[in-house]
C-alpha cells in the first residue's frame, strides 16, 4: 500500500507522545527529528520537509499545545492538521462552465496514465454527477493511444470523438468542441498528447490547444511511482500552461508518498484526483484531510461510508434486512452481498481505510485472497435453485457434483455449507435479540 513505510514511522513517533501529561521542548524537538527523517525517506522535498517541520515545531511549543489538557494529542492534531495544508487544505472541485460544455485537457508524459485518467474521469463525471462528457483523442503521437481511448469509451458506452493521427490535435480539438455543443455534451475531456519528456515542440503544441479550446480544467497526470520526478514534471508543466490541477496516478502501487505530499507546496497546484489502480471506476477525488487521517493512522470513515453509498444499492440492501429479519436469507442473497462488497473495491485497500487498521497485528499483513472469494463464488453458482434455498437437501453424491461443477473440492463446499449455517444460526440469534428488545420495550 502506497505511504506504508511514512505511515508507520510517524504512527510509532506519534505513539510515543499520544499520552503524555506533559510535552516539553525537548519532547517536541526529539519528535520533530523523526518526523523529518520520516518524511525524508518518504522521498518528500527537501525544502518542503523543513518548512512542514519549522511550522509544526512553532505551533507545538506554543500555547494551544502546553496549555491544553491533553498536550500529547494536541501535538497529534497539530501534525494532522499542517500535513493537510501541506496537501492542499480544502478538497479541491471539479470546475462547471456557466457556458456549457465545460472543456477539460488533459496533458502529461506517456506512460503516466492520462489515457487511461480520460477514460475514468469521464466514468466518474457521469456515475457521480450525472454528466453527459465527450471523450476527444487528440494523443497522436504514442501509438494505439486513439484505439486505446476508442476501447475505453466502448467499455463505459462514451461517445469517443476522433479524426484519427493525420490531424493536428489543435484541429481535433477546434472540431471536438464543437461537435460537442451540437450534441449538448456538458463536458469534453481532451486526452492531449503526450511526449516521453517535456520538450518545446510539446509545449507548444500543448499552448496552442489551450488557445484554441480555452479550457476550464487543466489536468496533469503524473506517476505517484516516480516521486520527486513527478513534482518537477508539474513544475515545468505548470509554468509553461498554469495547470488548475493535478492527478496522481498508481497510488495503489507502493509509492512511498513523496509526489503527494510535495506537488501542491512545490508548484501551488493542488492534487484533484487520485488513480487507485487500472479499473475504470478506479479514480477518487483527493481530500487532503482523510489522506492526513489514513497516513497517522485514524482511518478514513468517511471514503468508506460514500464508497458504500455509491456502489451498495439502497433498494437491496433494505430487502436483504428484510429477509434476515424472515430468516429467508438464501445462498443467492449471500452471492449478491459478496458481489456488492466486492464491487467497492479490493478487500485490502477497503481494511486499509479502517482506524488502526495497520496498527492491528495479522489485519496489516491480510493478504485478502481474491481466489478464495472466487470459489466461494463458483460453488455457489453450481448449485440448483433447489439447494440454494434448501442447504439442508446437500448429501456426499450433491456436494461430488457441485464440487466438480465449480473446480472445488468436497472440503471447500463443505465449509461454505458451515459458515452459512453459522451465518443464518447468528441472524437467528440477533433477529431474537431485536425481538425481546422490542418486547421490554427498550428503544434501540
Ligand atoms: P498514457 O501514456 O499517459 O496515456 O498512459 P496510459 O493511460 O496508457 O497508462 C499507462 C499504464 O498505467 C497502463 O498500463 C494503465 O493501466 C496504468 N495505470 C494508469 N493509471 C493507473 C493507476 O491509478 N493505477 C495503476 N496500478 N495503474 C494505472
């Protein structure tokens, strides 16, 4: 996961004075040491480090720290609350045109993901905000970018504009504009293109489509993998077209973190997206303050209640209620909650958003076997209607076939046919306990 190693020292710094009745300057001085040790191996920028430390330091030994009651803590909520200024305060909005379509361009180096942002950003305006974005292919320099946004668009059935590579990217994205009011599109989303290093004739080009396009949005993408590289690729970048944000990619990968803790104080730009793995639905909007929370350690709540608010249906979850409530909870019910789990993301990074999650000794270390869930899936499926709803009809030559029919083993089924019985036998149990609440009338 990606801060771990940052995560860990500055949770076992933090550890060390949580509790303390008193905090001297010697204390905080000690602290700040492995602090910046930490963030320096978390390859953060070496005047960003000193500033962080320099205004964390002044506020701990000041009054708002040795005056209050609890000085170990303040001093915590002292590191949490500069480490999200230092990450851009606010979370940063997504810009919407008062002259329709809102016009975004997406510019980066290759391989950093942009054609890939193109595609999920566009998914997200859509699935989050209700939006109605073109997607432009004016990439006409890296080979296959144009087919590998056309496929993207395919797989989210988007509209892909294109003209294919023997046109300028200025012309594409002139015709793609228009194109877009003509079809009342809210949004267009240019995936401009990129080169393998800055260079002037890249510059240019990119200068003159953002002449002819005036976009609301400028978005760049960089690699969170290449740490301080990517800061000085958003410097050059910023500089030479004033980005209105950033996205940083494949911080599902074990980046130590440098690039997101340094890119907003480096170049002023603040981080608008987050890329958390190679799916489409993949890309998250950044908040500066649960990222502080996830690297100390104190969770992240909320990503994980809107996850489960924008993946879970309502409508399902209120019948499964129900039918726990009737004890008619089948194995198919038992697939569809498994699925709607699943489709919030991998196990370990959901484990990752909890409070103290990596502070609890096996849950750090959960390798979530994917494949398990799989068979888990597959027997189900073997099974008949009949045995879905009557587990109890299961006998040795039922659970042979099912066995066979999923690639499992007898052993495999037979421990699904447990932990099932063991599921229903604890619904029973708490549909019970509801019920003589209700009868003492206990409000609950
Ligand atoms: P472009 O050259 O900048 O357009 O890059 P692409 O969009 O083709 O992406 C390069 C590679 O990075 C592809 O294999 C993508 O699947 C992968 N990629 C993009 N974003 C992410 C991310 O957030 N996480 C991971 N793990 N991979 C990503």
């Amino acid at each position: 996961m990606a801060f771990e190693g940052l995560a860990d020292r500055l949770q076992n710094t933090m550890a060390k004075i949580r509790g303390k009745g008193k905090v001297s300057e010697a204390d905080v001085k000690e602290m700040m040491r492995e602090v910046r040790l930490a963030l320096l191996e978390a390859d953060v920028n070496f005047k960003v480090v000193k500033d962080f430390i320099k205004r964390v330091s002044e506020r701990a030994v000041g009054q708002e720290v040795m005056k209050s009651l609890t000085p170990g803590q303040q001093v915590i909520k002292v590191v949490k609350e500069e480490l999200t200024i230092l990450m851009g305060g606010e979370q940063s909005k997504i810009a919407v045109s008062n002259r329709p379509p809102t016009v975004i361009m997406m510019v980066g180096l290759q391989g950093a993901g942009k054609t890939t942002t193109t595609g999920k950003l566009a998914n997200l305006l859509r699935k989050k905000y209700n939006r109605t974005p073109l997607l432009v292919a004016a990439d006409i320099y890296r080979p296959a970018a144009i087919k590998q946004l056309e496929t993207l668009g395919k797989q989210i059935s988007m509209p892909v504009f294109s003209l294919g590579d023997q046109v300028s990217p200025v012309e594409i994205a002139k015709q793609a504009i228009a194109h877009a009011k003509e079809q009342h599109h809210d949004y267009v989303i240019i995936d401009t293109a990129g080169r393998l290093h800055i260079d002037e004739n890249l510059m240019d080009e990119l200068q003159q489509v953002k002449e002819i396009s005036k976009p609301d949005e400028i978005f760049l993408v960089v690699d969170a993998m290449t740490g301080q590289d990517a800061v000085n690729v958003a410097g050059s970048f910023n500089e030479q077209l004033g980005l209105t944000g950033v996205v940083l990619t494949k911080l599902d990968g074990d980046t130590r973190g440098g690039a997101a803790l340094s890119i907003r104080a480096v170049t002023n730009t603040p981080i608008k997206f987050v890329g958390l793995g190679e799916k489409l639905d993949a890309l998250e909007a950044f908040h500066p303050e649960r990222m502080a929370s996830r690297i100390l350690g104190m969770g992240d709540v909320l990503s994980l209640i809107e996850k489960a608010q924008t993946n879970v249906d309502a409508d399902k979850a209120k019948e499964l209620e129900q039918k726990m409530r009737t004890m008619s909870f089948t194995f198919d019910d038992f697939l569809d909650q498994l699925s709607q789990v699943r489709s919030m993301g991998p196990l370990d990074e959901l484990i990752g958003m909890l409070p103290g999650a990596n502070k609890v000794k096996g849950l750090k270390n959960v390798q979530v076997d994917e494949k398990q869930i799989s068979h888990v899936e597959a027997i189900i499926k073997s099974m008949t209607t009949k045995e879905k709803e009557q587990p109890e009809l299961m006998n040795a030559s039922r659970k042979k076939r099912i066995a066979k029919g999923s690639g499992t083993s007898v052993q495999e089924v037979n421990r699904l046919l447990k932990q099932f019985e063991e599921m229903k036998k604890m619904m029973k149990q708490m549909t019970n306990m509801t019920k003589g609440k209700k009868k003492g009338g206990m409000k609950f």
